[in-house]
C-alpha cells in the first residue's frame, strides 16, 4: 500500500507531520478528518525512510509562485474546515517555512486586524500577489464565497504550474543535448584539431580542402575568441533593446506566432480560457475579467486582439464576434465559446476550452520534441562527422606522400 506523507493542523493551530499508509489521497484525508486533523498537504512518499513523523520537513527554497501556490492550498483546506479568516492566516504565519512568505502573511493578518479587507490586504504585496489573484479574490469576498473562490483560485494555479512544469521539463533534454554538443564541438575545435595542426605544418604538405577549412576555423576560434563572444554578447543585447521597443516586441510576437503557430496559439488560448473562466465563475464582471486576461498574454498579437474583444464587449457587442474577427484563435474554440455564451454558461464553456487546448498543447509539445531531438543529433552528427572527415582525408593523404 502506498505511503503518504502528510502535513496537517489541529483547530487551535498545532502543526502535526507524518506518514500514513492509505489506498490513494482522498483516503488520507479521510483519515486525518476523523483524527480531528485538516490536511494542509499530502505527497506520495518514494521513501519512508526520508521522513519521521513529527520531524520538520526539510526547508527548500522555492519560487514565488511556488509559495503562493502554498499560501492558496493551505488557506483554502482551512477556510474549508471552517476556521474564519484571521485563525487560518495566522495558523499559516506560524507554520510557514519560508522566511519571507512568513512575513508577507504576517503583513497581512496586520492588515485585516487593522480593518483592511483581505484582497486590500493582498495588494500591498504586488510583487507576491498579481492583480489577477487580488481581483479574484475581491470577488469572492464581494459575493460572501471567499472559500469557494480560494478553492477556484488553487485549481486554477495548480492546472497553471502543471501546464508549465510539463513544457519545461520537456525542454530540459534537447536543452542539455544543444549544450554539451556545442561544448563537444568547442573542445575540438580548441583543443584537439590544433594539436594536429602543428603535426601537418611540420610535414608541410599541401592539405585537402575540407581540412584547411577545418584548421582555418580553429585557428580564427584560438586566436578571436575574445571577437567571438563579444560579437554574441552585442547581438544578444541588441536583441534585448529591440524586444524591448513596442515595434520590435510587435514584430517579433508575429514572427513566433507565424513560425510556431500551433504552440503559441494552443498555449495562449488555453491560458486566456483557463484565466477568463476562472474569473467569470469567481463573480469578476466581465469587462474587469477581460482587462485581466489581457495582462496574463504574453504575445503582443492576441493581446491586440484581446483589446478588439473588450472594445466589442464595451459596445455590446458580446465576445464572439470580435474573436472571430480577430482571425487569431482556433475555430473549435471560437464554436465552444458561441455555444458558452449563447446558452449563458460562458464560464464553464472556457473552462472546456482550456482543458481541451491544454491537452492539445501537450500532445504538441510532445511531437515538438520527438522532431526537435532527432534533428539536433543529425545536426551534431554532420558536424562532428564533418571534422573527423577532414581530419581523416589529411591522415590518408599523408600516408600517400612519397618516401
């Protein structure tokens, strides 16, 4: 049976820590309820040995965004037990692990204690809390559901980070496969084909053509290294001004959107229709969920598009049309959203959409990489294939030398 680590709290705020063996999570907390215990996280344990109970677990440093995932799980599984407001954050100031996500909640149970609301509250702390977070929120505590918001809220950061962790760590192996190829290649280059240089000018022998390319290369990497990453060092930077100015980002994010189009517009779709369904269903007014969505875009585009759509929804115009017309997103999503707001489920009808393209956009990324990997060994083979090639034909043609 698997062993399940947990973390909990009792109503008067003590933190208990343990392991537990049970069928699946949902028998856990089954368990911890009956024990009197409101679960405040529960993972799978690949070794039970790594973890006593009542030890502190170990401290890891994590992301912002890690943290407030945290901060939303736990305060959520609180709020959901029943403990008012001001108990569970302070529950959560005392248990939290993180230095400084401890002082943001303490910051911010002052704050309520001082007669601020909770989303007032969450504001004083942009850096840690976006203004999509604080406005749902707001929401909640407006339609007196902050719990079911904040549950919302973690299902909505939980899909999120799941979604990005997948295409990073998709990334990770043709990443590490770029880099020690090209560090392959510079070692060759810099250490190796010169040691065979001095061999051939000893002989001062005429060099096939490949190898005098190949010597003449290596020569111009020894000798203007210094040229070399300057050189890349400046293009980087110039880069970097030049995605910095709105005419630059503009042109840059309908390059991306015409060479990779099928990632971007799966992965920004989903985004948009996870984030506008989420806020919908929290109670945000939907022109306040639309300037909203358009600040968690990150391409210029669909961002211009999203700008027609909150134009139109200002006319009354609904949001179908200007989607349409914007000639940007997917036709199975701009049939799904009709339907939503036709049948005055939009909400839920974004929802859909989101787990529809998200899958998608994994299936996308999958391919993306089974094409990626293979290309970047050929292009790996050809050019070590190339040096050894160049290498061999000056051997052979030393051999061939009169005696």
């Amino acid at each position: 049976m698997p062993v399940f680590h947990y973390r909990a709290t009792s109503r008067t705020g003590e933190l208990t820590e343990g392991l537990i063996n049970a069928a699946d999570e949902r028998a856990v907390v089954e368990s911890l309820k009956n024990s009197a215990l409101i679960p405040l996280k529960i993972t799978q344990s690949r070794d039970a040995k790594r973890t006593e109970p009542g030890k502190k677990m170990e401290i890891i440093k994590r992301s912002a965004a890690s943290e407030v995932l945290t901060f939303t799980t736990e305060l959520s599984a609180l709020l959901g037990a029943g403990l008012p407001l001001d108990r569970g954050l302070g529950i959560l100031s005392e248990i939290s692990e993180h230095e400084a996500m401890q002082e943001v909640i303490t910051s911010i149970l002052r704050y309520i204690r001082e007669g601020s609301s909770f989303s007032d509250a969450l504001m004083k702390h942009p850096r840690v809390f976006p203004r999509l977070y604080v406005n749902i929120v707001r929401a909640g505590e407006a339609g007196g559901v902050l719990e079911s918001v904040m549950l919302k809220l973690n299902e909505f950061l939980e899909t999120s980070k799941e979604l990005k962790d997948h295409i990073y760590s998709a990334m990770i192996y043709p990443v590490i496969l770029m880099l020690s190829g090209g560090a392959s290649v510079i070692v060759l280059m810099t250490y190796v084909i010169p040691k065979f240089s001095v061999i051939f000018e000893d002989l001062g022998q005429t060099l096939p053509l490949p190898t005098q390319i190949l010597l003449t290369i290596s020569g111009l990497m020894i000798s203007y290294w210094w040229v070399i990453v300057a050189a890349v060092v400046v293009v980087i930077v110039l880069f970097k001004f030049y995605i910095a100015s709105p005419e630059g980002r503009n042109s840059w994010d309908a390059l991306m959107l015409k060479v990779f189009r099928d990632i971007v517009v799966k992965l920004e779709t989903s985004r948009l229709c996870r984030t506008l369904g989420t806020l919908l269903k929290s109670g945000v007014p939907l022109l306040d969920a639309l300037r909203n969505v358009r600040d968690v875009v990150s391409n210029v585009v669909i961002r211009q598009a999203i700008d027609s759509v909150i134009k139109g929804a200002k006319e009354g115009q609904g949001i179908t049309g200007p989607i349409i017309a914007s000639n940007v997103f997917p036709a199975l999503a701009i049939s799904m959203i009709k339907v939503g707001e036709e049948s005055g489920h939009l909400d839920s009808m974004l929802l859909k959409v989101a787990d529809t393209y998200e899958k998608a956009l994994k299936t996308t990324v999958r391919r993306f990489i089974s094409i990626v990997e293979p290309s970047m060994i050929l292009v790996m083979g050809v050019i070590v294939g190339f040096i050894v090639m160049s290498m061999l034909m000056a051997i052979f043609s030393i051999n061939e030398m009169p005696m």
